[in-house]
C-alpha cells in the first residue's frame, strides 16, 4: 500500500532538517551576545535605544503584511461563498 522508501526517505528529510535548525539555532545566539557586548558599553544608551526599536519595527513588517494578505483572502473567500448560496 506504501511505498516504505519514501517514508524513510520522508523521515531522513525530516530529521536533517531538525538537525540543521537546532544548529543553526546555536550559531545565532552569537551574533545577539556581540551586539549586546557592544551596545551595553555605551554610557548613553541612545544607540541601544534605537537598535531595539529598528529589530522591534523589522519584526513587525512581515506580519502585518501576513496578516492584511490573511485578511483580505478571508473577505474574499467570504464574498465568493455569499455569492454560492444565493439562488
């Protein structure tokens, strides 16, 4: 009924892809440390300041686009269903 090749080709996929995330995890945590190093030796702390506020607007981009694209597939999956019921 199944082909057994694929599923464990399927599982191999799956656990290669977990590994390389969990690493690539690992690596990130580095870049964070030496932005804080440098960022925390400043007396001011306007550059910190306005270092988070860029990640924080960075951040917020793609999921206010997400969610305007969610948004309107939702009205128009709506308007297209309005439109299947009525006789």
């Amino acid at each position: 009924m199944y082909d057994l090749s694929l599923l464990y080709l399927n599982n191999l996929i799956r656990s290669i892809t977990y590994l390389f995330l969990l690493f690539f995890g690992f690596c990130s945590y580095g870049q964070c440390a030496m932005c804080r190093a440098v960022l925390e030796n400043e007396a001011g702390q306007t550059t910190a300041k306005g270092v988070n506020d860029g990640i924080v607007y960075l951040m917020l981009i793609p999921y206010v686009l997400i969610g305007g694209l969610a948004f309107f597939t939702y009205l128009h999956f709506r308007k297209l269903s309005k439109k299947s019921k009525t006789p």
